[in-house]
C-alpha cells in the first residue's frame, strides 16, 4: 500500500494522505539556517546549532505523535468554522484533499475545506537566515467568502535541553515584543544581547498573540485555540511561561479569487561592538532586520528565492544522472539518495524524527563515511570537512569518537578507543584525492587535537591512523577492539563480575585484550589505499611497508580470522571466539563478509566467494540482509549493548542497512551483478514504496535500520534520514554496480550489472570535465571509446577541465 507517489519531472514526493504510518520529515535550509518539516507541518528550526540555537519548540515522543509545527489555521467567519490546511493540529476536521509535496528544501501543504482551499510553501532561501511561508487562499465557491487565517508557532527558549527540564526559571524568563506587526523573541537578549527570533506577516493584522495560554485559552490545545475560534486574537504579550507567536489576518474573498499571504520566521544575531543594542536599552532596535523584513514578505521576492533555490539544485545534482533500466534506482541516484547524502553532511547526526538535536557530537568515523555520499557534489566543502575532522585527531592517531559542530573540538563525554575510528580518515582522503586528483591537500598543514603549534602535514595524520592499529594489535595479531568498532554496540572489553549486572564501559575497556576481525579487513582496505598515495608522493619505501602490512593482515585473517566458510567477528576479553560455528548465537555477522572482501581478503582463494555464499544463506532476507544470527535470545555481559536489544532490532540481528553495501560492493568484486542489484533493490526505498504499511518510513530515504527476520515486526524500518546508510547505498549503486568509479587516475567504467539489462547512460561531473558515457552490452568491460579512440581497459585518463567526452564503455 502507497500513501503517495513519486513526481520525478519535479524531483517531489507526493503524499496524498495526511496518515502516514509515521511523520514523513523533510528538511528547510542549506547552510546556517535549517528546520524539519513533517507531512503536516510538525516539525521546528534552528541556526546552526540544533540544541543551543533552536526557535521553535518540539517535543519528542510526543502523542499524538509529531504535534507541534508551523501551523496555520484557516476559519470561516460567517460560520465559525476552522481547520488546519496541513491536518494537524486539527485532525477532527476533514478535509476534502490533501496533499504535501516534499521537495529539494521545501515543501508545501495544501488541501481544501468546504470550498476554501489553502496551500502553503516553506523553505529557507539560500544565504539568509530565516524561513518564509507563502500561503495561497482561494475561494472555490459561488459566493464570496469572510475568513481569518491566524498562523502559529511556539518559540524555544533557545537550549533545547534547558527548555525541555529547567522550569523553575524558564518559566519566569520568556520575553518578546511587538513593533509594526513583527514578533520578536527576545528571550535571552536581557544578558546577551546577541541573538533574537522574530516572526513577520505580509498583512495588516487584526491582532497577535505571543503568550500560548491566550491564544489556545486556559487547558486547551493546538486543536482548538480560543482566538481561533472566537474568530479574535487577544493581543497578549508574553511575560514568561510560554512565548509563542500568531498573527490574526481577516481575508475578504471573491468567488474564485486567491490571496497570498506569507508569512517570515528568522533569526538574527548581533555582531560584539552593537552600535544599535548598546548595553541597557530594554527595547529591541528592529533597525538591523527590518528591511530584511520587508524584502522576503514580498511576493517577488519569495518566487525568486524558490526559483534560486531549485537552481541550486539543479547544480548540485548536476554531478551524476543516469538512465537505466530500472526506474527506483534512476530516482534514488538522480535525486533522494544525493540529496539524503547532502542533508546528512549537513546535519550528520543532529536532527531528525529520530534524532533529538540535543546530542550534538559530529562523528570521527560517521563524517569520514558520510563524505562518500557527497564529495562529487560539494568537494570544497569536503576537503574543509576533512581538515575540521583530521584536526582532531591525537598525537597518537587516536581519534575522539565525535567532535563539537560550533567549537570543532574533540568530544570529552565519549571519549576515544573505538579502534576502527583513525582507519576511516584514510578513506575519507582517499575518496576525497580520487574524485578531485589535488594531492596538494596532504601537505596541508593541521594540528593534533587542535593544539596550536602541532601542526603537520595532512599525510602525517594518515601514517598516524594506521600505526595505532599496528600499536594495537592483540594475541592473535588481529588489532584490539577497544572500546567498539563500527558496531558501537560490540563492547567486548565491557565486563562486569556480577552476573546479572547491566554492561558497563569499564575503566579498562580500551585496555582489554578483545580483537576485531572487522578493523583488520578495514585496515587491510586503508594500508593498501596508504600504499597507493605513499607511492604517488614517491615515497616508495613506505609503499613497500604498507603493502606488506596489508598482507600480513590478510594472512592474519586467513589463520585466526576464517571460520570454515565465513569470516569470524572477534575475540573477546578472555580469547573466546565470536561470530563462529562453535557458538550457540551470533554465529555469524555480516560486517567482516563485507569488510574484509572490500579489503581484497580471499579474492585470490575463494574464501571471498563462500563468505558472500554464508551471507546469502544465512543472513539475507527479502527485507535485506540482517546483521547477525542467531540472534542474542538473552542478555550478555561479555558481549555488551548488542545483546540489550530484543532479537531482531538494531545491532541484534537488525537489518542494519549501513552494512549491506558492503556486501553489494563485495559481490560486485567477485563478479556477481545479479546477487549485488538484488540485495540493492530489497533496500531501495522507492522499491519498497509499494509495502509502505510494512515499512513505514518515508518511501523516498533509506532507514538506519529495518526490523530483522526475528522481530515480531520484519520489514519495519526505523530511524530514517541521518545514517551512514545513505553514503554507502550510493557509492554502492553507482561506484560499484554502474561501475562508474572515480580513482587516483581517472574514472573508471567498470559495471557489474544484473543480468538482462543491456547497458545503460550516465552524465557524471570529473574534476571539471563532462563525461557523457553509454555503456553497452553485457558482461564484464572490454574496451572504452573515449571521444572514438579506443582505450583498452576501464580507465578514463581525466579530460581538460570545461571539456565534454563522450564515453562508449563496451562490455563482452
Ligand atoms: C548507541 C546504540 C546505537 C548506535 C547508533 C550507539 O552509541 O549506544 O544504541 O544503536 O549508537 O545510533
Ligand atoms: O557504526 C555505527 C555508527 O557510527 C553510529 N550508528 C550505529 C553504527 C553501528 O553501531
């Protein structure tokens, strides 16, 4: 069952019921300003920083769920009726239609009652920082028609975390004010002077609220506030307890006629030496955003805005398009899967239905793999990435697991020891130096844990990564866990010597003895990719080194790594093997299949081949590939979280989607293009829109995770948006699968295609030139015509910068 359809001439998902199994999110804003923005208009903005800068207030977990939004109320005042355009708050009113269009960084709602339809746009323009909505009232009746639309929103106190626990002062510390129509929140301004909210409308107004108890009146809700249906706002100002902001505007409207009226939510911030807000002054100078104002509540204005913005990107998609024979992956390569990569960068873990804005950590490991998804889009800003992550790094090549968006420093509260963390920058360089070829970057001059005067070159960070495995390296040689690797919830070295006791990160945890075959295979794949930038430098010993590191690592594997037909997981803190037929759980997981097969581990003697044939017996399911099994029936403290969660969710045997890639790229590696497209299309989302009931999530971006084969609820994804799930898919699909992969030397035409398709065409953006490519036939790569000559192989050495080749890739 659907509840929508994909618009793909508009690059828009459809909904055409407001019911959607859950909030199906979108998200405002490109650069400083952002918000999410739900199927009906639940959701709330922030600048920058989700948790200490956020304007409007949500709450979590809320029931129903998702209340609390931008909304806007439309009533009938010869009747007296009133409803919600976007459903919600008002879901007791029918509608006669309804649809949300989420598109690139927007998104409108619309629908109609008795004869009055209202849409409304939102979307935050490019450079600024605020977010307009423009609502469209038509009148479809024969008469004409007396009506108030009143919008709404509910302002934060600005800390998320402070707002939403310490009552006992915010309740006495909300404050606004109201000038020429314009709201403005100025919580906070008394001692800080340096940021404020404000909140326009493009009419005269009848009236305003901003103190939430006037207008929804005294233990009433969002469903039916008293100024809304007594047709009058109250004019109240808020002097503490909850400040929020409502415009009242009394439409006149023909038969047929439609009003625009839009309305403008921003944020602004003063710079240290304020010529207009001197210390003292209790009133707030509009001077600064007033005609900032006036220019987005005009109508021209918000088209060109909207316009500018779909141009944007028309721009950033711009660096891949494809035609293939199988629709759900042209719409996710071509739009949802880019863009779920782009809001990931931005976002990385913040803010989502899921993610609560509050924990604010940037991921060492997560940005490293996040950066695959988007480095041919936006690769200057990949390269800062790159420098704001690497900057954290410690002397020793450890990393701390997350760093602070707005400091960019290193992250205390978690700390360091997830051992997997250092070899990830080297992949995340190694993406970034293949699609750009400007191997200036490694002598870039940056600091360890950004401590001024230690700078060293970037090249340096990257030695370092792999020596703290080689530092590292347990009694079977394989390199230490630590605390976890990429499975957070592997906590080997956690132990408790109370029986029944919840795990615990013990002081010793980075100190244990618990090995990962898993960091091994992903060290065998970074020290060969070391090997290959060491020899572009010249540095031909150290490329020697790295090789041989890399195959003493393979051989590792292959002696304590291989468990008879799939590759083992770990040992834990007292040497006991996990992932392995002698277990009675957790026989086999599904990340050292993947890892150690990118890694190149048992290409040459088969061992690649049966691993991926246990995946396929053992793991997969039609919903996709589960991550363990058997799963953990029961809790158990030597193997940490991963056990806490029921059978069949999340690390425990979860369909963890950010780990199937891996398996697709290994097939592909073995040759295997029908098992690879398989395994890609049971986690398409636009292919599972047809089960939406079962799944759930939005059918438009891939979930962190899918309900496992043990769980009463298989099939039902969870956590969508914000997971290295989406970088892993694209590199997979389009690097892998359509083979169109970028390397140190060029771009590569390498397909491993699913039986049955007879090639395909792709646009793909290199370094500033234009390669117009059409593959052809079946079967592995033979030759490419490159502008007609003939090159054998798959390498496409890259074209002058402005140029436009035409590529003819031949498979036999
Ligand atoms: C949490 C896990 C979670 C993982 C991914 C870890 O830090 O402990 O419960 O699955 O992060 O979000
Ligand atoms: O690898 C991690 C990731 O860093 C955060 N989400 C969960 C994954 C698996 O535990």
């Amino acid at each position: 069952m659907r509840y929508g359809h994909f618009d793909d001439e508009q690059r828009e998902y459809v909904i055409d019921r407001p019911d959607t199994p859950l909030p199906w999110i979108n998200y405002l804003g490109t650069d400083a300003y952002y918000g999410i923005v739900s199927n009906t208009a639940g959701g709330y903005s922030f600048y920058r920083d989700a948790r200490l800068r956020r304007l409007t207030r949500y709450r979590y977990n809320n029931a129903p769920l998702d209340l609390g939004g931008r909304y806007v109320y439309v009533r009938d005042d010869a009747t007296g009726d009133y409803w919600s355009p976007s459903w919600q708050p008002t879901p007791e009113r029918e509608l006669d239609d309804y649809e949300c269009r989420h598109g690139l960084s927007y998104t409108r709602i619309g629908s109609a009652r008795g004869g009055i339809r209202a849409e409304t746009l939102y979307y935050a323009p490019l450079g600024e920082t605020l977010e307009v909505w423009r609502v469209r009232v038509t009148n479809e009746r024969e008469t004409s028609a007396e009506l108030s639309l009143f919008s709404s929103i509910e302002f934060c106190l600005w800390d998320a975390q402070d707002d939403a626990t310490n009552y006992q002062r915010n309740f006495s510390t909300g404050q606004v004010e109201v000038a020429d129509g314009v709201i403005y929140h100025k919580t906070e301004y008394r001692e800080r002077r340096d940021h404020f909210a404000y909140f326009a409308c493009s009419e005269p107004l009848s009236g305003f609220d901003t103190q939430r108890e006037a207008f929804l009146g005294p233990y009433r809700g969002w469903d039916r506030p008293a100024a809304v249906e007594n047709g009058a706002a109250t004019n109240s100002i808020a002097h503490g307890w909850q400040p929020i902001g409502s415009h009242h505007v009394r439409l006149s409207l023909a038969p047929g006629a439609t009003r625009e009226v839009i309305f403008v939510l921003g944020y602004a911030e003063n710079p240290k030496d304020d010529k207009f807000d001197p210390p003292g002054s209790q009133t707030l100078n509009k001077t600064r955003v007033r005609p900032l104002i006036e220019r987005w509540l005009r109508s021209e204005q918000v088209q060109m805005g909207y316009e500018d913005l779909r141009a944007y990107w028309d721009d950033l998609l711009g660096g891949l398009n494809v035609r293939t024979p199988d629709g759900d992956t042209d719409r996710m390569v071509n739009v949802w899967n880019a863009y779920q990569n782009l809001v990931t960068f931005n976002m990385s873990r913040s803010t989502s239905f899921y993610e609560s804005g509050i924990g604010r950590g940037m991921g060492f490991r997560d940005s490293n793999q996040d950066l695959l998804g988007f480095v041919h889009m936006v690769p200057e800003r990949a390269r800062e990435r790159i420098l704001d992550i690497a900057a954290t790094q410690k002397a020793d090549g450890g990393a701390y697991h997350q760093y602070q968006p707005l400091t960019k420093r290193g992250n205390n509260d978690i700390g360091d020891g997830f051992n997997d963390d250092p070899l990830w920058l080297i992949l995340g360089v190694a993406a970034y130096l293949k699609e750009t070829g400007d191997h200036t970057f490694l002598d870039e001059q940056v600091p360890f844990d950004n401590v001024p005067g230690s700078e060293v070159p970037l090249y340096e960070h990257l030695r370092r990564s792999l020596k703290y495995t080689l530092d590292r390296l347990g009694p079977h040689g394989l390199p230490l866990i630590g605390r976890a690797d990429w499975n957070d919830c592997l906590n080997l070295n956690c132990f408790s010597d109370t029986p029944g006791e919840p795990f615990q990160t013990t002081e010793n945890a980075s100190g244990g003895v618990a090995e990962s075959v898993f960091i091994a295979g992903l060290f065998v794949l970074a020290a060969k990719e070391l090997a290959v930038i060491a020899g572009l430098r010249g540095q031909d010993g150290e490329e020697a080194v790295y090789r041989a590191a890399a195959e003493k690592m393979s051989g590792t594997i292959s002696e304590h790594g291989w468990d008879g037909a799939w590759f083992r997981r770990a040992y834990d803190f007292h040497g006991n093997v996990i992932g392995s037929g002698e277990n009675d759980e957790g026989q086999i997981f599904i990340e050292p299949q993947g890892m150690c097969v990118l890694g190149g581990v048992g290409l040459d003697d088969g061992l690649a081949a049966r691993a991926l044939d246990s995946v396929a017996e053992r793991l997969a399911t039609p919903h996709g590939i589960v991550l363990q099994q058997p799963a953990y029936s029961s809790y158990r403290i030597e193997l940490g979280e991963i056990s806490s969660y029921p059978p069949g969710y999340k690390e425990n045997a979860g369909i963890f989607c950010h780990t199937n890639p891996w398996i697709m790229i290994a097939e592909t590696m073995v040759g295997n293009g029908d098992r690879a497209f398989d395994y890609y299309k049971r986690l398409n989302p636009s292919a599972r829109e047809e089960i939406s009931e079962t799944h759930r999530c939005e059918p438009y971006v891939y979930a962190q995770m899918i309900a496992g084969r043990d769980a009463p609820t298989h099939g039902e994804a969870k956590n969508s948006w914000l997971s290295g799930t989406a970088a892993w898919n694209y590199v997979a699909i389009t690097q892998w699968i359509l083979g169109i992969r970028p390397d140190f030397a060029g771009l590569r035409i390498d397909p491993v295609l699913p039986s049955g398709w007879e090639g395909f065409e792709a646009v793909r953006r290199f370094r500033g030139a234009t390669y117009e490519i059409s593959v052809r036939g079946s079967g592995r790569i033979d030759h490419l015509l490159v502008d007609g000559t003939r090159v054998d192989g798959d390498l496409i050495p890259p074209a002058a910068p402005g140029s436009v080749v035409r590529v003819e890739a031949i498979l036999a």
